[in-house]
C-alpha cells in the first residue's frame, strides 16, 4: 500500500488506480492497517475539513504517522483565514494580472484540479497556487479593483462540490498526478516560528546589505524559521510574526524603535530590544554607566551651558564632541581650537541639554568586538577612511562619504584585553546584540562606545566565521523562540 484516497463515503471515488486505495475516513481513523508503514502519502478528499470533523483528523493522524497527507493541517488552517490566504499568495501578484488580463468581467473563479484547470492557459497559475496552497481540489476567486486582479478567496472543495461537467477531468487530473504524469507539488516548508526582519530599502548605509539579509534568511529556514523582509510601513502587521530581527540604523525617535516597543509589546522575540536601543542610543548613558563600573574609556567630560570652560583644562585639544544620539560618525566633531570649540558646543547645545566631550585618541583603526547573548561573536578592524580621523568621512556638501576598510579576524588574533573588556562593557547593557567600539592607545584599551544594531554585512563581519555568523545569530533566536514557546506551554 503505497497512496491512500481517503473520502467520507468510498462511492464519491470512482477511479480505480494501481497502488492507490480508497477507504473512508472512519476506515482511515480506526483501521490499523492504514496507519502502517506502507502508506507514502494520504490524499484526503473528505466532504468537510472543519476543525475537529473527520476530514481535519484524517490529516492531523497522517501528519502523526509521517503519511504525507495533502492538505496538511497546516493548509487547513491557513485556509481558514482569508486575510493569510491573501497574504500568502501576494508573491503571485505579476502572474494574476497576466493570466487573468484577458477577462472582462470583474470576477473570475478559477477551478484548480490536482494543480490544473479546464483551460490550459490557466495551468501555470494553478499549478503555483496549488503548490503553495496543497489541497487536491481548490477553488479561487478574483476581483478586479481599480484595474488589478486580486485574490478575493481560496478555499479547499470536495469531491461532491465538483461541477458535474468538471468531473471527467478532475478525474483525468487526478489519474495523470498519480501516475506522475503531472509535477508534485514540492513538499510545502512547514516552520514551527515566523521572523520579520526589519530593514529599509532605501537607506544607503543599512546594519546589513542585501547579500547578508540573504544569508540570514538561508541559515533562518535552515533553523525552521520563516522569514520575511518587511518595511516601515508594516508595524500592523507585527503580531503575525513571532520574532523580529531590525536590520536597519536604530534611533530613539524614529520607526525602528516603534517597532521594537511594540513588538516586546506583543510578547515577540526581538533583536534589538527597545531596552538597548534607549541605553546605546544615548552616550551620555554610556558615558556615566562605563566609570560606574571601572571599565576604561577616554577621558569624559559631560557638558552643559555651565562648565563649557571646563573642556580644554579637563581635555586639552584637539578634543571629540559627541551629540547623545550620535550614530555613524553623525554628530561627531573634532574641535581643534577654542574658536571651533566654542562654536560646535554652542550649536550641540541647542538640541540637548547635555553632550560628551572626549579627549582625542588618534589611532589607525578601531576595535570591533560583536557580541551576541553575552558571548564573544566576532572581531574587526575598522580602519580610519583614507587622510581622516573616523571610520566615516563625510562630505556634506556634496553628501557622499567614504568608509575605511574593515578586516575581521579570529577572536583568538585579538588581544584577550581587547575581548575582555568589550564582553564586560555589553554585558551591562544586556543579552542582544551589540557591537563594542574600542581603541588601544600604548597600555590603554578604551570602550568608546557600546552600539546596538551592529553591521553584519557580506564581505566584511563575515570574513571569518563565513555563513556560521549568520547561523549563531539565527540559532539565538531559534533557542529564544522554543523556550518562549516552552514556557507558554
């Protein structure tokens, strides 16, 4: 016994096949013998599939007993709400417009039968909703609004919902799909979690490029995770996912941490936290949580509008002044003498009540540490951009920039001073994901900053661990998301 077709009533199904069965669906529940290893795969052609009805426990058994079934209960489910039956088929949107261009009515229904239709110009459309949507027989509805076909509804029909004028090729269909004579459909991806990974498409210094999105989403499904890139225009959306990774520049009053508040909201997993986006996001909270804990930084002051002449005696010059929410060398400056001074403390002033001033540390690069669940990740060199004292340089009357090289190492090539500090320095912030920012200077390592959000692009973070980077982040949320899942139980 290799299929079974399994119906409410055996004299639904007429078409006798070599190596397939037909028994009823009390049959299929009861019988011991159809639970046996023989049986490759269960086709559940069952008048209802409605939840807890013989037809829904002829395909939660068979997924029980490793049996294939078409539909999964997975699919069953799915087609109950029509908004995900929408949401899964919005990647057809090209296909439906050029498949249905011909019709002039403004509703059309489309009868799929093991993956076709009557009118073979309608085969290719079938075949992707049957493979994305795997119930034997199906029925999909169109509207046309405003000039664009969309999917109005799919839904699974039975062997007696069939038109009679359809039944000979239903029949013809069913004969050529079990004979092999008709492509499988490939066996649908059924992930335990669903992650959303937040990214803006049109932001020319993302914590991530389009290649290492890519490769995040590879080792994701590797760890049963769905995925789906999604925008700024999508924060409605979030209680569909279970995790959500941001991959674009976090800033306090900004879409990114809408986002991560609401989805720590809704109980989702999330990189980052809103918890580290408010602590990394303001260095005037670094700058009094790093002395707290004797971990080194450069010679800090905090300014407001009565100690500024307390800089140069504290500092000398050339010094750095920082605004709180600086983030890729935005909002960071270099005063080389008392005029330039006074006049960037005088306009960062104007937007914060507080800054950081630091005395200046020339070096040829900067340490990158990564740090993920409080464990060393990876390691780089930031280089200085070519004749500037950042990694960064700005242009801004022309506003372009360019960016030193990066060279990412073993964590064993770094000094243990380096890694040591930089774990210490994250651990205060918490369990995400973090990239420390230090210079050595002779004997000294400094913490100059603790960022959440850190790039992980293709071709740089990456150089050294390759793909198993992007899996480590992967499997972090995997971990997260079962014993979420586990204490929920």
């Amino acid at each position: 016994m290799s299929m079974l077709v399994v119906v409410s009533n055996p004299k639904d199904w007429s078409l006798a096949l070599p190596d397939v069965n037909v028994v009823s669906a009390r049959e299929y529940l009861t019988d011991p013998a159809c639970a046996g290893h023989g049986v490759t795969q269960v086709f559940n052609l069952c008048r209802s599939y409605r939840y807890q009805s013989l037809g829904y426990y002829v395909s939660l058994l068979a997924e029980a007993r490793s049996q294939k079934p078409l539909p999964g209960v997975t699919t069953i489910e799915d087609l109950q709400s029509q908004n995900l039956v929408r949401l899964l088929t919005s990647d057809l949107h090209g296909l439906i417009q050029s498949a249905l261009a011909p019709i002039r009515s403004d509703s059309f229904t489309l009868s799929i039968y093991f993956g076709r239709n009557l009118a073979e110009r309608y085969d290719l459309l079938s075949r992707h909703l049957f493979n994305l949507l795997q119930a034997p027989l199906l029925q999909a509805d169109f509207v046309r609004k405003h000039d664009s076909w969309q999917v109005k509804s799919v839904v699974a029909v039975t062997v007696t919902e069939v038109p009679p004028q359809h039944r000979d090729f239903m029949i013809e269909s069913a004969r050529a799909y079990f004979s092999g004579r008709w492509p499988r459909p490939r066996r649908r991806y059924l992930p335990r979690f669903t992650l959303a990974i937040l990214r803006d498409p049109d932001n020319t210094q993302p914590a991530s490029n389009a290649a290492a999105i890519r490769k995040f989403e590879k080792a994701a499904r590797a760890l049963g995770l769905a995925t789906q890139v999604i925008g700024r225009q999508d924060l409605a959306r979030l209680p569909q996912f279970d995790a959500l990774f941001i991959r674009d520049n976090t800033f306090i009053n900004h879409y990114t941490y809408r986002f991560s508040r609401r989805a720590a909201a809704e109980g989702l997993v999330v990189i980052d936290d809103p918890v580290s986006i408010l602590r990394c996001n303001n260095k005037v909270y670094l700058a009094e949580l790093l002395p707290q804990h004797n971990i080194a930084t450069p010679k800090t002051l905090l300014v407001h509008r009565g100690n500024v002449q307390d800089i140069i005696p504290a500092l000398g010059l050339p010094c750095v002044l920082k605004q709180p929410d600086s983030c890729l060398s935005i909002g960071v400056v270099k005063a080389e003498t008392a005029e330039e001074l006074q006049a960037h403390v005088t306009r960062l002033l104007e937007n914060s009540e507080l800054i950081v001033a630091q005395e200046f540390l020339p070096t040829e690069f900067d340490w990158r540490v990564g740090i993920l669940d409080r464990r060393l990740l990876f390691v780089c060199k930031y280089h200085m951009a070519r004749g500037h004292w950042q990694i960064i340089h700005r242009d801004a009357e022309h506003n372009t920039y360019e960016e030193g090289p990066t060279t990412a190492l073993a964590l064993e090539e770094a000094p243990s001073e380096v890694l040591r500090t930089a774990l210490r320095a994250a651990n205060l912030i918490g369990d995400g994901f973090y990239g420390v920012d230090l210079k050595q200077v002779g004997d000294r390592c400094c913490v100059i900053e603790v960022n959440d959000n850190p790039n992980v692009d293709a071709g740089n973070e990456d150089n050294v661990l390759k793909d198993a980077l992007y899996h480590h982040v992967m499997d972090v949320f995997a971990t997260r998301l079962e014993h979420h899942a586990g204490r929920l139980a």
